[in-house]
C-alpha cells in the first residue's frame, strides 16, 4: 500500500481543507453507494468526524465497475484529488484516480442503509460504532475523557488510580462483585462457611464501588486528587440510568469546605459542557437535531447559568409550600426522589442549583456532621432535565466523631483502620465529589440509555463482546 | 479558616515565586521540626512538588510554643511572609505570622524522619505518599498518565473504555479472575458442573486480561484509538515484576502495518521519556541521586537513540554467534528469555531495538501470519536494563487465515463471533502494540519493584487498602 499511496489524510482534515490537493488518500468505511451511468459515489467515513466524504467515480477509472458495485460497510482507499463539491451541504468531494478495496461488505452486513433501533444496535455493539449515531456518542466521550483529564491537571491535581479490587466491603455505595479464584465447586470450608483466607487474596475481595476513600488518603499527602476509572455495582437494576460498570470521576481535596466543594464542582461542570460546545459542535449538531430538540440550547444556558444554592431544609419546605402533587410525599428526614430533584431544578429554581446539608440518617457514614448534629456537609448537583449529576461532601476529619458515625453505621473501626488513621496524624478539613461518567455523556447527547453511551455495555444478563 | 487566611498558595508556586510575597497562606504536612533557643524551623510539604518549604517560627509568634512542639506529620495552615532564605539550596522561606494546626501527629506516627525500607512503607501503603520516593513516584505516575493521553490526542486517537468484565476466555494472555455473585457455598450446579446461565451475567465471567479484542473493533470504525484501563492476572506470581491488576496502554491502528505499528511505538517511548525529562526533572533528579544512579543519563539517551529494527531471526543467529553464555540456550523457535534481550539491546544493538518476525507458534493467534507461512509480524520492543517494554503485532485481517489459526490455537469460532465479524465486513489492515504502564514508569523512575510503583497494589495474598 505504502508505495502506490501517498500518505493517508483523515477525512476531518480533508473536509477541513483549505485549498484543492492534487494527490490525496482517504481511506474508510463505505456509508452508501450511489450509481448512475454517468458517474458513481460514494459516501466514505474513517470515523475521525460525523461527515462522510463523497468519493467521485468515473466510468474511466480502471476497476470503476467493481468499485461502483461495493457493498455498504466495505473498506476501501482512495487516491484522487480533493476538488470543490458542486453538491450542496459539502465544500469539499474526492475525484478518485484509483481504488483499493481493502475489505468488501456483502448484504449481510447488519448495518444497512436503513435506520435501526437503539435495541437492536445494542446486540451488534462490535459494529454499532460506525453508525452516525455511536460514531458521535463515542466521539464525545473520548474528547470528554481528554476534558476532565486537562481541568484538573490545570489546577495542579495529582491524578491517581485507586484500586478496582478491594478487601472493603463496607462503603454502602451498592452491591458488590465478588472476585475469586476458588474451585466454584468445591470451595475450601471451615465452620460452615467458605474459608476466604484461602482465596487469591486471602481474603474476601470484590469489585470497588468507588475510589473515594483511597482517593481520600492520596488527598492527604497531595492535597489535591482526583480518581477517573471503572466502578461496579452488583445490583439486578434494569433501568435506563444503571449499569453493571461504568466510569466515575471522583476530585479530593484538602483544605476544602462544603462551600469550596460545590466551587469546584460548579466550575467543571462550566468546563466540561464549554469544552463539548467548542469542541464537539458537529457531534452535538447532530443530537440537536435527531436526538434530544433543543440540546444545544440547554447546553449553551448550562454554560452561561447561575448555580444556586439551597439547603435540604429550604428545599423541603419549597417542595411541601409548592403545591405541587408529587408521587412520593415530602418531608423532612426523607431522601429527595427524581421527581423532587427535577422540580427544584426546573420549576422552583429554573437552572442548576446545590441542595445543601442533608440529615445525616440517610447519607454515609463519612460525610462531617454538621454543628446542628443532625445534618451533613453533603451537596448534590441538581441540573434541569436530569436531576442529579454530582453528588459531594465534606469528609469528617475528627477522629472522634466518625469513630461514633461508624458505630451508628455498624461499621466496625477494624475494617477501616487506615481510613481512621488519616484522622489521626494529620488530619485536616477535607472535601470532595463524584461524577458518573455515563450520566455526564447522557446530559451531553440527549443519549437517554446507559447501554448507548457505554462501549460494550455490562448488564445483569449482558457481558456479552 | 477562609475568613482568616488569604487563599491557600501552593508550595510549588510559593518556591517559585519571583519576588517576596508579603502575605500568603501555605498548608502542609511537617515532615521535620528543629528548634533552638532562638527559633524553630518547620519543613512543610503538601505534596505538590518535592520539595519542602522551610516555615520560619520566631518565639515573638502568638502560639509559638504549641508549634514548635508539632509532631513530624502534623498537618498546618501558616500564614506569613515569603522572603528570600539564607539557608543554602533554597531560594524561599515563609516567615510565620500565624500557625493554625489542623491536625497534630504524635510520636506514634509511623513515618518519623529515619528512612524506611521499601518493604515497610508497603505496610503502610496509606501514609507512604507522604514520603519522599512514593511522592516523586505518584508525581511521575500521574503526569505521564496525562502525557499518555496527549500523545495520543495530538495524533487524533479516540480514548475507548474496553469493558473490564468480560465473558471471553480465549485470550490466552494469561490466568483470568472469575466475577460472580452466586451463593459460594450453594452455587446452582447442572450436570456435575455449576450452572453460570444462573450467574449474575448468565454466562462465566472474569476481570479482563486485555483491551485489544475490543480495541481492534473500535479501530474498525475511528481508525486510530486507544485503551487506558486497568487489566489484570490471577496468577500466583511472587516476582517484582508482576502484579495482578495493573494498568495497559492499548493503541490500535487501522490502515497500519508492522512497520507503522513500530514507528507508533518509538515515537510514543521518546514522548513520554522526554515529557518525563521535561515535566518531572525535580522528582528525576531525586530518583537519579537515590535509587538509580545514571537514571537521566539513561532517559536523555533513550530520548535522542535510534531505535533499531533486526527479525527475530537474525536476533538469534546473533546471539548464538556471540559466544555469550546463556542460562537458556537459544535456537530458532524457543521464545528470547529475559538474558537474551537484555544481551541484544545492551550488548548487540546498545541501544532500543525492536525484534520482529517471531516464530508463529510462540505467539498469539491473532498475529497476522507472514508469507514465509511460519513467523507472524509480531514485534518486541527491548531497551537497556529492562528488556521488553512495548509488545505489538499487525493482526490477522483475512478470515480465512484467521479461522485457521484459531484452530491451530485451539479456539473455536463461536466463542470470537464479533471478531471474526470485523474481517467479514469492511476488513482493512490494522495493528497496535501494549504498554503495561506501571513497567514505563519502573523504567522512569530506577523503582524496582512494581509494588512501589501502584497506589494500592494487588498481589497474590495483597488486596489491602
């Protein structure tokens, strides 16, 4: 190939061409072929952007008839010469000299021309990314991964990977996976139940379902951290909005208050969301569109918004004082449902605002009490047509205190000695949040299945690819 | 804190400041205290870069006495004045006006000022990045981990999420962790063997060992991508080389053969050593001084090297003509043991070379197969003092060949459904090569022991933390 071809041109740079080139090579994914007697194109795209490039085929052209007969899906390279379009919506077209076909596609080929479901994309997840609509969702969450990495290394983060398997079992967060290499069928037993000691790790081990309190021992000697890797969750949800595994995002920080928490998580969600728009315009352009009408513009005010804030207890009164007949009733001491997170953010509120110092009886263990001793330094992030989307809190730094907290928890000191430990010597105030990763994708496309966001998406029932 | 304190500075900035501050605020954690009669001194670190900035307590200081009594690893906000010090090796020092502790340490602390041996901090593996070397270690780790994503964002690579639970099997890369969450006491068994259709996936499950399979898929449709994930190996290796969850480096590249595939890999080695030489020198120097002596004498080599290419062939004609002694003995077709590359980068070539062309039957089925009929277009990329750090291969894009050599290997078609699809429909030329990321950051930082290179490594008898 090396000798016969120049070198090849992404498509997204040769859409972005500034002058005609004499002698280029794309090279793609076949999205459609069209024929006439005249003439023949094709439409080809090597997933560096949302637009295919129209390759021109003249009957002159050696192998016009075999090119011209391509099947969708094939795979071709192109030399020719990259002149202005006559047709409209494109500058730019390639005038092809010579085909190569790499790989042909046959009828078979699963992603025809025709529209086709989410569902049915799902079980074709090895090919559903060369369709308009995964090439963007995973466009997007590559420039967004990229996002998150650049804010906090800006801000002078220490970025660690906090462990996936993890002896803690006793965070609250959800359900865990077991990991294991014990004979399934004839376990090592003492006492009447299984001998972990004699497992992988010698102990029982899982799944972690957050890097928070890792992340939080880092934030101890870096000050300021943040994780950005895989969590599990062990739980028989068939939902829209939960998966098996997923990405999380999950800054520490010392030094830091609930007031500086909320800061922060304030100016990367700004972040995050102008980084898409300058960023991922054609991608986003494209959900506007076809996937969730008016995108662009809750985006644009999610930019631009004021982020609010409220305490729980306001909230509730708000809730209780609206009028407003909610499913689930409201009041003081209860956990706020989607239903009540989505009318405080769109209706009571009208944009994106912090509910503030939850009861403590139904946050974890770790979150500092407040002076009133019955509420938490916690914050969740409530944004209109999602609820929340970052959920955060002080950490409680006294040793004495959380001492009692875990007791109230039934967490027994013993499983966490380090965690106490960093309270011991050098404790200080300390802060952070968690932001699901897929949740953040979802908000930006309109995408509203975790399943299509995810690459090979993980599922009770589903570890299929 | 806020109301008393100009915001906090970070130490890196205060020691790199221009001129005198006359108002800042540092927090820390004191790893040293002296005192005289006449004034007592704090190093004070917040993890921010190596050094410590030296905190200046004169006896006239409101709680002077409290202070000068501080433990080594109590945690303190000081408000004072940055002026230029008199001590040698440091241009600033921050004369106290007030001293807040946060949070006292006692002597109990684990990490008092004598140095501690590697296995120790291991034990302590929550306060070990409060010391010098896992400082500069976690430092190195998460700027490379930002240049990595870099790197490949520059070149207009996608970032992909492979999934970290897998049904696959087949890999052959090594040993797999099972995820369940069946009864291990109970587990539902069919035909003498346990049922995994009533398991939480509805088939077998393990932790992956692998992006590439999913990777390839990608490739298939962005053209250029990359996996940064962590994968892992239930293997009961006790070595300083192994750990059972580690983090990879997985590009693949469409449109790209063996050659491509090795001019990616050098390129991707002499970014990130630069960008270490670059980003890291303060933490560099500590490791050249202290744990491997010549260290950036070895990186500023490799930085400007040429890297050589010889086939595995010719590798071993070389080292059976050396006259060198081996443990192993080397003949065409056993697989080159650690001695023989080491002996070919350091001794033959003197410098990075990739060995191309393995014998088929020592490497994977997914190798593409050459025309020789008896080697594939693998390659191995060796360095001084390490050996193999980069391991890559164009792969198998002709099904037929494919489904051959997955028969040689044993591996029946129905289980790689997805990946024999991709060579069916729009097959293309591709390649991608691994870089197991704690390896590099061993190479760039002289550590030697892969547990001292993980936050919070896993080992076989090791889930801690």
């Amino acid at each position: 190939m090396t000798t016969i071809y120049p070198p090849r041109t992404r498509i997204k740079d040769a859409l972005a061409a500034e002058r005609e080139v004499s002698e280029l090579c794309v090279k793609g994914w076949v999205r459609t072929v069209r024929r006439s007697k005249e003439v023949a194109f094709l439409a080809l795209n090597d997933g560096s952007c949302f637009a295919s490039i129209q390759i021109v085929l003249e009957p002159t052209m050696a192998g016009f008839e075999e090119a011209a007969r391509l099947g969708t899906g094939a795979c071709v390279a192109v030399a020719g010469t990259l002149v202005p379009s006559p047709a409209s919506g494109q500058r730019w077209e390639v005038k092809a000299a010579r085909v190569e076909i790499l790989g042909d596609a046959d009828e078979e080929y699963p992603l025809q021309k025709k529209r086709h479901s989410l569902e049915y994309l799902r079980t074709i997840a090895h090919l559903r990314p060369r369709s308009n609509t995964f090439g963007a969702v995973f466009r997007v969450r590559s420039a967004l991964s990229f996002a998150i990495h650049n804010f906090f290394r800006e801000r002078g983060f220490l970025y660690v990977h906090t462990p996936i398997i993890t002896a803690n079992d006793c965070e609250g967060a959800g359900e865990m996976f077991r990991v294991t290499t014990l004979d399934p069928l004839k376990p090592p037993v003492k006492e009447a139940k299984v001998d972990w000691a004699e497992d992988f790790f010698g102990e029982k081990a899982g799944l972690t379902v957050s890097g928070q309190l890792q992340g939080e021992l880092f934030a101890t000697a870096f000050a300021d951290i943040y994780t950005f890797g895989p969590t599990f969750r062990a739980e028989n949800s068939h939902t829209s909005r939960h998966a098996s595994e997923f990405w999380m995002i999950e800054p520490e920080m010392a030094f830091c208050d609930l007031a500086g928490d909320c800061a922060l998580a304030e100016d990367f969600l700004r972040y995050l969301v102008t980084f898409a728009l300058n960023e991922c315009g054609e991608d986003l352009a494209f959900f506007d569109e076809r996937v969730e009408k008016g995108l662009l513009a809750k985006l644009e005010a999610l930019a631009t918004a004021r982020f609010e804030r409220i305490s729980y207890s306001e909230a509730v009164e708000r809730l209780q004082s609206s009028g407003q007949s909610f499913e689930f009733p409201v009041e003081w001491g209860c956990d706020l449902q989607s239903e009540h997170e989505r009318y405080l953010t769109e209706k009571v509120v009208g944009g994106p605002v912090f509910v503030t110092d939850y009861p403590a009886a139904i946050k974890a263990f770790y979150m500092r009490l407040n002076d009133d001793g019955k509420t938490v330094a916690a914050m969740d992030l409530l944004v209109p047509r999602v609820g929340e989307i970052i959920g955060g809190s002080q950490r409680e730094d006294r040793h004495d205190v959380l001492l009692q907290r875990m007791a109230a928890c039934k967490i027994v000191p013993e499983s966490l000695p380090w965690y106490l430990d960093i309270r011991r010597w050098g404790s200080c105030p300390h802060a952070g949040f968690g932001l699901g990763f897929e949740r953040l994708i979802m908000y930006l496309t309109g995408m509203e299945n975790i399943r299509d966001v995810i690459p090979f998406p993980r599922t009770p029932g589903n570890a299929k690819f």
